[in-house]
C-alpha cells in the first residue's frame, strides 16, 4: 500500500505528459518537499506503471537516474528506450534539449 507521501508523487507524476520529462527535484518542489531521494524511493515502488509513468523522471543534471531500482543495465536501457520511443533525445546518456522538454510544475 503506497504511503501518503508516494500518492502525492503519483499524482503530480501523471501529470506529466508523453514526449516530456520531469525531475525528482520538480517532484518534490511541487509537492512542497525536499525529499527528492524519497520520490526516488517512491517511483521504486510504483506499482501503478506504466499508468503513473515513472520512466519520464530524470535527475536534475539530465542524466537518465535510476529506474525500476537500477542504476545501470537492461532496466535503465528500457528506461531509455521508452523515453526515445516518446521522442525524447539523447546525447552521452544525458537528456538532449533538458529545458525543450522538462514539465514544469
């Protein structure tokens, strides 16, 4: 059962549309936070995906981050793919154009 904390990540995270990505840091701002490893932690969790996308979150610097609870592997190549699949580009494993597409909260 997701904490209090995790349903509000969810709930700002579907907010997030397609072709777009947002940070752990914007998660947590918008959520009026600082716990951006605890949105994190969260997004680990998610037993809503891929209805709450959490393959669109990134870390602040446009690096990939982690996904599904790697940090590296198959599962961040998924992450990847996914995200190139929604138009998203890359460069050196870093979000190309961060600011064209970060979602703002």
């Amino acid at each position: 059962m997701p904490t209090e904390f995790a349903k509000k990540v969810y709930k700002q995270l579907k907010k997030v549309p397609k072709g777009k990505i947002t940070t752990y840091k914007e998660i947590a701002k918008s959520i009026n936070s600082k716990a951006y490893q605890a949105v994190g932690t969260a997004l680990k969790n998610n037993p809503y995906a891929p209805k709450v996308p959490c393959h669109r979150v990134i870390s602040n610097n446009g690096s990939i981050g982690g996904f599904k609870g790697f940090k590296q592997g198959s599962t961040i190549n998924e992450k990847i793919q996914m995200l190139k699949n929604e138009g998203i580009k890359f460069e050196k494993e870093k979000v190309k154009n961060l600011e064209d597409v970060l979602f703002r909260f």
